[in-house]
C-alpha cells in the first residue's frame, strides 16, 4: 500500500510538473508575440502561432498538459490580442469569431495529436504483451505473466488471473502482487477465451488516480484474445 501511494503521488505530481511547462511554455510563446508586434502580426497569424506550443504539449506532455496550454493560450490571445487589450471583455464579433475558432481548432488539434498518441501506445502494449507471453509452455506460467503484466503496466493495485487448467477441473487463481486482500469489487472484468470456449477471467482493481480503459476497449479486447491463444498453446504444449 505505500508503494502504490508513492506512484500515486508521483503520478500526480508528474502531472502538475507537466501541466505547468506548459502554461509556462505559454507565456513565453505570448511574450515573443508581443516583442514582435500586435499590428505586424495580425490575429489570424497570431492565432496559429499559439497552436504550435499547444500541439507541441500535447505530443510531449499529454492531454492534461495540452487542455492547460489551450485554456491559457485562449485568455492569453483575449487578454493581450484582441481589442480592447488588457481585459478579457471583446467588444467586436470579429474577436469573439477568432477567438471561437481559435479554441475549435485548438480542440480538434489536441484530440487528433492524443488519438494518435493513444493507437501508438496501445501498439506498443500489444507487442510488450506478446512478446512477454512468447515461449510460455505452461498455463500457470502464462497466467502468471499475464498478472504482473497488467500490474505493472497500468499500475493496478491488484490483479488476479482466474483460469481453469483442464476440462472440469478446479479453477487456479494467480495474484499480483501477491497475498493483497481484495479492495472490493474489480473495476474491470475480462473473460479469458479460446477455440475451447470461455477458459478464465482477469479482474483488475485499478489506483484511483489511474483510468482502465473499458471492458469493450479495443485494447482490452485485443489483449485478451492474445492471452486465450497463449493459454491455448501452453494446454496443447503440456
């Protein structure tokens, strides 16, 4: 339990570390556009040189870091950009148009950097996991893998791997980490299946500060496929 109140509190922080380079990143992006010139630039211009550090963020930093950046740069753009400067009161149409399709555009910038930052991550996991379970010749050795992997990758506060070794035999539950009493009901359920039908379950109890993707996440589905062949293989290998 200290160890997972440590990761929380260095995930948190790590967040808020984050969070504020951005806006940090913000300001100073602001202050070169004022060193140039309002009349030089104009407010269009101005407008797509704040979606660099933004998009920059969100590629570095993540989507914590990037919805900081936006909202800064947004009061940054109404406050010293767009008439009358120095209050975040607009007096045209014009600037409330620049300003709502600065903050759409940012919006769909953002969503589109963390959507691909997402399928590459989710990539990724699937190659740790099928490497991890490449070469496992017995169930327990896959059931095992398969609950350290789930723990340590989204730093689960327990996992348990339920699978049934043989047809009408009793089922094997394998924790991680173990002798962890359960903290209630598991936030995430995934049946285990092969070509033998229905074979175990994984049940994750998740750290408050982290987000599981959902039982019918396409992450989850892939990886539980990919753990029913590896349970499959280690059967007929044993």
């Amino acid at each position: 339990h200290e160890e997972a109140s440590m990761k929380k509190l260095h995930f948190s922080s790590q967040l808020i570390s984050e969070s504020v380079r951005a806006v940090f990143l913000i300001m100073g992006t602001t202050l070169l556009l004022l060193l140039i010139g309002r009349e030089t630039l104009g407010e269009a211009v101005i407008a797509l040189v704040y979606l660099i550090p933004i998009a920059w963020s969100a590629n570095r930093w993540g989507q914590q870091a990037s919805v900081s950046s936006a909202l800064t740069a947004a009061l940054s753009f109404d406050f010293f950009f767009i008439p009358p400067f120095y209050t975040f009161a607009v007096s045209r149409l014009e600037g409330w148009l620049v300003l709502g399709i600065f903050l759409a555009v940012a919006i769909v910038v953002v969503g589109r950097i963390q959507a691909s930052i997402s399928t590459a991550h989710e990539a990724v996991l699937m190659y740790d996991l099928c490497e991890a379970l490449t070469g496992m010749r017995s169930q327990d050795a896959v059931a095992h893998t398969t609950a350290r992997f789930f723990q340590q990758y989204f730093m689960a506060s327990l996992v348990k791997v339920i699978y049934r070794p043989q047809k009408n035999a009793a089922d094997i539950v394998i924790c991680a980490p173990q002798d962890t009493s359960e903290p209630g009901r598991p936030e995430r359920q995934l049946p285990i299946l092969n070509t033998w039908g229905l074979i175990g379950e994984i049940q994750i109890w998740s750290n408050e500060d982290i987000n599981l993707p959902g039982n019918d996440s396409r992450l989850f589905k892939n990886f539980a496929s990919q753990i029913g062949r590896a349970f499959e293989r280690a059967q007929l290998y044993e």
